[in-house]
C-alpha cells in the first residue's frame, strides 16, 4: 500500500539583498547609508526562513549583480518565492532603442558606474531596466506558474526632474539624502526631456505562460525624490532607505508571509513609515 503524506511540499524562500552606498572617488555620486539597509533586513529575512544573498559595495558592481541574479534563478525550483532588492543610487539614461516613449530608460547603479559620460564611460556599467527585466523574466519561468517573485527598489528612478529640491538633503530632521540625481546620462547634456516618465519598466503578458507572478515596487513615482530616512532609537540616529525601513516592518508583522500581500501593503501603508516625499510605485502582474 501506498501512504501518501497529507503535507504539502512548499517551495524555498529565497532572497537577494544589494546595498551599495560607497561608490568610490571620482565616480560623481554621493554616500549613501545602503549598507544600513542590508543590515537590517538580512537577519529580519532570515528569521522568516529566507536563504539570504547580500552584495555590498565593491562586490555590487555590473558584473557582480549579473552574476548574482544569474546564480539566484539556476537555484531557483518550481513554486519557490523569491524577493530581490536594491539599495543604491538610481538615474535615467537616454534610450538608445526607442522603446520608452519619454526617450529615457530607468538605471540601477552598481558600485563601478559613473555618474556622467566620458570618453572611457559610455554607461557599460548601468544597470538598465531592460537589461534587469531579462534576468527576471528568466526567473520566474524558473519560478514557473506556482513560484512568486517580489522586487522592492530603493533608489530614485525619476531622477527628480519634475520635484528637484536642488539640494542632495532636504530641511526636515527625518529626511535624509536623496538617492537620486537630476541629470540625465547621456552623451551630449543637457538631455531634452520629451514628456513624462513612465518609471522602471518590465516586461510584461507573461502570465499564463508558466512563469511566476511578480510584484515590483518602487520607492517614489516617476515625477518624485527618494530620500532616506533618519531613525532615532536609544543607540542614537541612523539612516535608511525609507523603502527598506518600511519592507523591515513589513517583514516583523505577525502570520504568514505572503510576498505579494507585502508588496500592496509596502505602496498602501506608506504613510506610517515613509516621508510625506515620495509615494511608492508598484507594477504587477
């Protein structure tokens, strides 16, 4: 006879955590406290049964995040849940395929990326939205039509072109620098802006295909800033990306983890721990 057992099987939790925060001299961008995010969430992850990646720094460049996210979907089974985040600064770049309609493309920026063009920099280092969105198709058709994919960004993908504080920190004693810059990366600045950003893109009609469904949140809107936020316990102030401060809260609450659930809870419950600044944006499907 065959026993066969009442338990369901359930896929791994897995995680992939990238801060980078001290990019180095000459690079044009800013500190940021990124690493702080990391921190914090590892072991808040952990305690959830997360197996947990982390890229810091000088081990978050280019070539270190397209390994990474290449390694994380070969782990990747069938019904497995999986969320990546990125603490780091943000900018966008002039679109050189046409196929965003404001002419500019969403970049994540890895610790060996510069902020501006240069004879020996021509943006190879930028993490573009289009080239992330190829690395996590590829994981959720691993994921399959079971799995769960949850992306949380904190860094600015608007670069502030409409709100610009022309400031790097703003005059609130909560807020802390901003993760962003104004200027575009292109070849030939200043960049002409043709309309209205549509913000990080992804890929999409993908569901019903087999591959998984997926939650992508943002920390502010196309036309916002992103700042940090500063926290005040007895061990005195520190900072953090207000998405990753919120998405620790949202990782200690009580009951079962569901990580779309979190993902609609990060953009709907903003306000009790994010600035009064930026207004997460969220893509699903």
């Amino acid at each position: 006879m065959v026993v066969v057992s009442a338990l369901v099987s359930r896929g791994t939790d897995r995680a992939l955590l990238v801060g980078v925060g001290n990019y180095p001299a000459g690079s044009g961008w800013k500190r940021l406290c990124s690493i702080n995010d990391v921190e914090l969430l590892k072991p808040a992850l952990q305690q959830r049964g997360f197996v947990v990646t982390t890229l810091t720094d000088a081990q978050a460049t280019h070539r270190g995040i397209v390994g990474a996210l290449q390694r994380l979907t070969r782990q990747c089974q069938a019904g497995d849940t999986v969320l990546v985040h990125f603490s780091c600064h943000g900018q966008q770049v002039e679109d050189l395929n046409s196929d965003e309609p404001d002419g500019l493309d969403e970049a994540i920026i890895p610790y060996d990326a510069q902020r501006r063009y240069s004879k020996r920099y021509h943006g190879q280092h930028h993490l573009l939205d289009d080239e992330l969105n190829t690395h996590l198709v590829a994981m959720r058709k691993r994921l399959g039509a079971k799995g769960m994919l949850l992306l949380t960004v904190d860094a600015c993908h608007s670069g502030d072109a409409y709100r610009d504080s022309g400031d790097d920190v703003v005059s609130d004693t909560l807020v802390g620098t901003r993760r962003g810059v104004g200027d575009v990366f292109c070849k030939k600045p200043p960049y002409v802006r043709r309309g209205r950003s549509g913000g990080l893109h992804f890929e999409a009609k993908t569901r019903g295909q087999g591959y998984s469904r997926v939650v992508a949140v943002c920390a502010c809107q196309p036309d916002q800033c992103n700042y940090e936020t500063v926290v005040t316990t007895r061990r005195g102030r520190k900072s953090y990306g207000t998405l990753s401060y919120m998405l620790w809260h949202g990782l200690r609450r009580d009951g079962r983890l569901d990580l779309r659930e979190l993902g609609h809870w990060l953009v709907t419950y903003k306000s009790l721990y994010m600035t009064r600044y930026q207004q997460p944006h969220l893509f699903e499907e």
